[in-house]
C-alpha cells in the first residue's frame, strides 16, 4: 500500500529544480536568488518523499513550516494531505506561517485559509509548544529554510519544539535544508550570561550547519532544559556538502530576498543593535547601511512602511550612508566583514549612543562592542573569538552530516 501511495505522490508532484545552473556574476551584483553553477542540483529532504512518508503513516502529525516548506512547486503541508497523512496542524514562527509578518511582530494563532487547519503561533510569549498544543500529535516534522546565524530565530524555535516533543514523548523529525552560509564559521562564540531568544547556544555568529546537523548538536549537547533529548529523526539532502554554495529560492523572511542580503546578513544585522538603519523599509535591505546622522556620503535611502517592514526605523527620512550592492564581492566571502562594523562606527557623526544594548545579545559577549569604541584592529578582534572557535568546531565535527 505505501508503495503505491508513494508511486501517487511522485506521480502528483514531481520534483521542480531550484537551483540555479547558469549563473553569471552579473547576476550576483544584481543581488538575484543565485550564486554558484553546480554540476547537479542539491535535493531538499522535503523533496524525498520515499524517505519519510513511511515515517508519517498512521500517525498523527504537526508541521513546523513557513513560505520555504516546499516540495517542487507545491507546499508540503499541501503534499502531506494529498499523500493522505492525517496533519493535525501547523506550528509558525517568527513571520508567520506565510511569512508576510514584520520581525519581531506578534503572530496569532488562527487558522489556515488554504487546508483550513489550525495554526498554532511559536512568536511573542507562546514560543514552546504546550502539553494541549501537542495532545493530539504523534510527530512533529519541521522543514524551514535556515541562513546559519545564530541569531536567526528559526534555530530557536526548533530549540523550543524539540525541549517539547522530548518532554511529552513526540517524535521530532528535520527534513534537511542546505545552509546559504554553510561554508564557513566565524564570530564570537555566545557567552551564555547573554543567551536570548536572538542566541540561545554557545555558538558562534556562523556556525556553518545545516538544520539537521544544528539540532543533532542541540540533542547530543544535552542543551534541552534539563538535558533531556528528543527522539530525532531527519531527513538528509542528497548532492550537497559544506562546500556548495546553495541559493534560496525563496526569500526565507521578508527582509532577505536576495543573495546578497543573506550574504551580507551575519556582518550587518549586529547594526540593528545600533542607531544604524539596515534598510528596512526599502527593496533591498540587509544591502545597505545608514542613518540621518552619519558623513555625508553620496549615497542615501528613505525607508517607507510597507509589507514585512510596518514604520520601519527612521520612515521617511534621508538615511546617508553606504550601499553595499556596488561595494561588495560576493564571491570568496569566507569571513564576517570585521571592517564594515569599523568603518560605519568611525564615520558616525551623531550625537546620541551608537550602540544600544541589544547590540551584545547580537554579539553575544559585551567584547565586540568594547573593542570597537577602543579602535582595536581587525585582526585583534578576529584573534580574540580564535579560542571560542577552535573549541566549537571540534564540538561542530561530531554532529557534521556532510563533508566540509
């Protein structure tokens, strides 16, 4: 009978590539959703149904899902349903379940206009799925794209199923999702006197893993509350290493929708703990850095509210700065770009604090800040995470899935 229901889905589905073959380097200084050709694509988990249907039948199951959770042309909450598995509901996170929602904007639980499933909020206050939120699951599957930073908060709400499914014996299943910064590691590694829900792992900025490869570690860590584990299952992606530089081919949340922006994100985001606009409000934020009160520079942009950016830091006011869509290379970035945070902070010509508190939760330690305000070199700062690194990558090597 599974053999046919999967031969069905196949059938029903197919598969729709979504990568990039042919890229150009043009196409990246125009910031488009591509970055390397490769000679095969990489296949998602979510794309082996053969792997996991099995997994699923006869039991009752919850998604942890957003916009990204697509299998070929067709969402896998959609894909579940048609291949007759009995979906219970829908667990969103930050931005929702279609991820329209601003970050940081509250998320209420409601109910899907599409499959008419109810959609449980994992944002704002409720970020554990309770005991009655689970009753009536068996396993959880979550199958979100990841950036692979740390402060990116789809870690952290899979932190907070997994604590979970482990405390009321669900089983939690990953389908795996390449990581768009998986080639490299590099930050200070968080000091736990810091830990929120923007860092709540002693991991540096790019840790360089998968989703799969990350709650493996979260598990074999015992990082749980108490250190229970969940019973883990996942999914690997087939044609992929660390090596493969993967392009999204959807936005993962609606303020990084290029390359370029993902790219750049790890480096400029710490600006959001700053007087610094990271150009929310405009087409292309996480491309661009500036404020009111900076050098006059001949670059400029006016944020306004829109979708996925409601009243957005300094609305309609000339924010003069820097516009990394002509200043960057993106091709070879192995490392976070120490200089940017230097040269923004030097040309800052404002009066009022340049770093608010949040900027150490982004960080991770009070470190970085201290050395920026004391003029301390790249190399300086670089040299002062080497101990913290060396010490996570060795962590990082037991729970690796794909070769470096």
């Amino acid at each position: 009978m599974m053999k046919k229901l999967l031969y069905f889905c196949v059938l029903l589905l197919g598969t729709t590539s979504c990568f990039s073959q042919n890229t150009s380097k043009n196409d990246v200084s125009q910031g488009k959703l591509v970055l390397d050709s490769v000679a095969v694509r990489p296949i998602v988990g979510a794309e082996r149904m053969g792997e996991y249907l099995p997994l699923l039948q006869g039991k009752r199951v919850a998604v942890v899902g957003n916009q990204t959770s697509m299998v070929g042309n067709m969402h896998l909450v959609d894909t579940l349903l048609r291949c007759g598995v009995q979906v219970q509901k829908i667990l969103t996170p930050e931005h929702g379940f279609r991820g329209t929602a601003d970050a940081g904007a509250m998320v209420a639980d409601g109910v899907d206009n599409v499959t008419g499933l109810p959609l449980v909020s994992l944002y704002g206050s409720h970020k554990k799925p309770t005991k009655e939120d689970l009753a009536d699951v068996d396993i959880v599957v979550f199958d979100i794209q990841d950036v692979g930073a740390r402060f990116y908060t789809y870690i952290s709400t899979m932190h907070y199923v997994m604590e979970a499914c482990a405390e009321n014996n669900v089983k939690f299943l990953v389908l795996d999702r390449p990581n768009p910064n998986g080639h490299y590691v590099d930050g200070p590694v968080l000091d736990m006197k810091y830990k929120s829900f923007v860092g709540m792992h002693p991991v540096p900025i790019v840790h360089g893993m998968t989703i799969a490869e990350y709650a493996r570690m979260i598990n074999g860590e015992k990082w749980l509350a108490n250190g229970v584990q969940c019973d883990l299952q996942y999914v690997m992606c087939e044609n992929y290493d660390h090596t493969v530089r993967y392009s999204l081919p959807i936005a993962p949340s609606p303020n990084l929708s290029t390359s370029m922006a993902i790219a750049l994100y790890p480096t400029l985001c710490l600006f959001e703990g700053t007087v610094m606009s990271c150009g929310r409000g405009t087409d292309r934020p996480f491309e661009m850095i500036g404020c009111p009160d900076f050098a006059d520079t001949s670059f400029f942009f006016v944020p306004q509210s829109k979708q996925g950016a409601s009243k957005p830091m300094y609305e309609n006011q000339k924010c003069y700065g820097y516009d990394y869509r002509t200043r960057t290379i993106l091709y070879g970035v192995t490392s976070i770009r120490i200089g940017i945070w230097k040269e923004i902070y030097k040309n800052y010509t404002g009066t009022k604090p340049f770093f608010n508190s949040f900027f150490t939760k982004l960080a991770g330690t009070p470190e970085l800040q201290k050395m920026l305000e004391e003029g301390k070199s790249e190399q300086e700062i670089r040299d002062s995470w080497e101990e913290g690194l060396t010490q996570f990558k060795q962590i990082r090597s037991k729970y690796l899935l794909y070769k470096d």
